[in-house]
C-alpha cells in the first residue's frame, strides 16, 4: 500500500500538488506580513505541506482546539475558506472526469475540510 500511496504522491506532485502548495505558500507568506494575520498564515503553509503529499495521510480535529481557533476559522471561511473549498470542489470534479483522474479527484476532496476550517486541525498520516 505504501507503494502506491508514493506513485500517487509522485504523480500528484508534478501535475497538480506542485502549483498548490506553491499558491498556498505565497499566501501564508504574504499574511506573514501582517502580524494580525500569522495565525492563518502558520494554517496556509500546513496545508501547502499537505497538498504536496497528500495520499497516505489525513487531517483531524486537535482536541485542545479552543474558542480562538473557532472564531479564526469563522474569519478564514469567510474571506478565503469557502473560496478554496470550491476550487478543490471544481477541480475534483474535474479530475474525476477521468478514470486516471478519480484518486486526484478524491484527494482534492479530502482538502475542503481543511481548506474550509484550518485552525485547530492537524495531519496525520493514515493508520493502514
């Protein structure tokens, strides 16, 4: 499973994961420039690190999460979160069009929860 899980990780990279990590990168820097906004950008660089490799691992709910984290993703949904969820939505569709294209398609699924709520998330890999 795990060899796979590294073809589909390989692949991902250089078609697709590539330029997203890239995007989401930029973004959490450029929030690093603002100090009120290092919160989401310490989240966008979490999840540029997961759209690299996404296969073989997962996102779950932190449990010492707090009020804090609850009202950031309030903020993140709405001025970035609903908007990156509906690209992963658009561009799974896309992917699953295709039979190559249906594991792409489905991780892109995997991220909406973490594009919509980042803040109080955390990747782990998947127990196998």
């Amino acid at each position: 499973m795990k060899t796979i899980n590294l073809i589909l990780n390989v692949v991902w990279l250089i078609i697709w994961g590539l330029w997203m990590a890239i995007g989401y990168a930029l973004l959490g820097l450029l929030m690093f420039i603002f100090i009120v906004t290092i919160p989401w950008g310490i989240a966008s660089l979490r999840i540029a690190n997961y759209v690299l490799w996404p296969f073989g691992r997962t996102t779950v709910e932190r449990p010492d999460a707090g009020v804090a984290s609850t009202v950031g993703n309030i903020i993140w949904l709405i001025f970035a979160g609903i908007w990156l969820a509906i690209g992963h939505v658009i561009a799974g569709i896309g992917f699953c069009l295709t039979i190559i294209g249906i594991p792409f398609g489905i991780a892109n699924f995997k991220m909406v929860p973490i594009s919509l709520v980042p803040l109080g998330r955390e990747i782990v890999p998947v127990e196998e």
